[in-house]
C-alpha cells in the first residue's frame, strides 16, 4: 500500500518505522530521567538510609545504674570537631587490667547492650561504651569520618584516664566493626586485640545486593572499607558471625577474617542471625582468644 503525494509515492510502512523509533527513544528518555531522579535522591539521601540513629539528645539515653550496671558512670567524651558524645565508663579494676572499648552496630543504644557490659566488668575488664554522634546522649549526625573522630575521642579520653592503647581491645558489632578495623589498622593505635562481631567486607558490599540496580560504588559516601584496612592490622583478631544472618552475610565475616594476616581466629555461630546474644559458647571463645594472646584480665 502506499500513499500518492504529487508525483511521489511513500510506503506506509516508513511513517510506521520512524512513529516507533520516535516512541522508542521517548521511551528510553523517559526511563533514563526516572532513573537519573532515582539515582540522585539516593545519593541526597543516602544516609537516612544507611544509619538509624536515636534522633535526640535528650532520648535514648539513660545512666547506667538503671541497668543495674554497679561500677560504671556516664562520662562525656568532645571530639576533635566539637561534637560530644554521652558514654558509659567503668574503669579497669586493677592498674594493668585491660579495657573494652566496644562500638555498638547501628540500631538501638547503649542500653541494649548493657547485659554484655555487665558480663565484661564481671569478667574483670574495664569497659567503655560509646554512643555514636547522633544516636542517644550524643551531639551531631553519624557519616563515617565523624565516627571515626568518635573513636578517636574516646581513645583520648582512656589515655587520660591512664588507660594506654596497648591495654585496649576493641570491641565492634555490625556497623562498628568498619570503624573498630580502620582504628586498629593505624599504626598510631596499636590496641592490644580486636574483637569484630557479624563485619563486612565493606558496606558498600552490603548495600550492593539490597541496591544491585545503582552503581553503589560511585554514588556511596561512606563505605568502610574494612577488606582494605584488614591487612594493615598487626594486633590479634578475633572474629564471629552468625551462619543465619540475613542483613550481613557469613560470608562477609569469613572473607574479611581470611584478609587479616596477624593472630586470628573465626567463629562461626551455626543457626545466628544478625547479633545475637553472647553465649557460653561465643564469649568462651573470645576469652580463650584473649588468654591466648595475652589480652585477657590476669
């Protein structure tokens, strides 16, 4: 078939060819600028989605003794950008005793750890428990140059206490093990062991599955990259991930382990989820690390 114009005759066909490459190329517009709007509200946005802190000073917060937490008290840690951050401290019992440091994971507060403060006092450590900028008791808004400032501080803060780091062990859940790696991977730390509890690889991996449609390595701000600090950790470390976790793969824990080149060991905790309990198990396995390596309360 085709259509008479003057002298000319065109076949329909063309005008049907050229309607759909133009329906086409619309098409395809309009799905680069949703995703290019998708794309930049995630970049915008993307620590609303990445952290979930306590929103309040003045919440999610509370003083130790109404846990029952006898020996410990609150202790304000500033950091080196003028944030103040609202801790927990008990104080090693004994001058050469060491101290946990330990960095809670992303959701919750320090109150919900208290059970594991306890048993660590207990045990005879000294513990100090930061509370990340943001989250309860604490000034500012979490990235992950800000928590490494915070780690910093309370580094400052035990070396005035008389606590040295050679005498520290940090102790990282989930999120915190990204900040626990890079802090023992600077030579200038030097802690005595290092405790990392369901770690990534990077949590650029994380988001990586949850977000397989963006390119998360270009857009992500705050990444820790745990797999590229593992190598420069000299101090022991001592791993455990549960096998059931569903928000940071086993997998994660054990590439990230086998990254690591000084005195290790990995514990797989068959049937865990995300950061569960300590058990007889787990916490019997640290101590033996610890005894092992010199690292434990004498």
């Amino acid at each position: 078939m085709t259509i008479e114009t003057g002298s000319h005759a065109l076949p329909v066909s063309l005008f049907a060819n050229s309607h759909m490459k133009k329906t086409m190329i619309s098409f395809v517009l309009v799905v680069a600028v949703i995703y290019l709007a998708l794309a930049g509200f995630m970049y915008v946005a993307q620590r609303s989605f990445q952290y979930f802190p306590q929103q309040s000073v003045k919440t999610g917060f509370e003083v130790p003794a109404k846990f029952g937490l006898d020996g410990f008290m609150v202790a304000s840690i500033g950091t080196s950008d003028g944030e103040t951050l609202g801790s927990w401290l008990a104080p090693p019992p004994t001058k050469d005793a060491p101290l946990i440091l330990y960095m809670h994971g992303n959701a919750g507060t320090i109150g919900d750890r208290a059970e594991r403060f306890r048993l660590f006092h207990e045990e005879g450590f000294g513990v100090l428990a930061l509370s990340w900028r943001g989250y309860g008791g604490s000034t500012g808004s979490p990235t992950e140059a800000g928590l490494i400032e915070d780690a910093r501080g309370a580094m400052k803060l035990l070396k005035q206490q008389g606590v040295p780091a050679s005498r520290i062990i940090l102790f990282g859940e989930s999120l915190g093990t990204g900040v626990a790696t890079q802090l023992a991977a600077n030579p200038d730390t030097s802690p005595l062991a290092v405790i990392l509890e369901a770690p990534f690889t990077s949590a650029a991996d994380v988001a990586r599955k949850r977000y397989w449609f963006l390119p998360v390595g270009l857009l992500m701000k705050d990444q820790y990259r745990s797999i590229d600090a593992a190598p420069k950790v000299t101090a022991p470390v001592f791993v455990f991930h549960g096998t059931a976790d569903r928000i940071v793969p086993h997998a994660h824990g054990k590439r990230l382990y086998d990254a690591f080149t000084g005195p290790k060991k990995f514990l797989s905790m068959d049937g865990n989820g995300h950061i569960d309990p300590l058990t007889e198990v787990s916490w019997g396995a640290i101590k033996d690390f610890l005894r092992a390596n010199g690292a434990a309360p004498k």
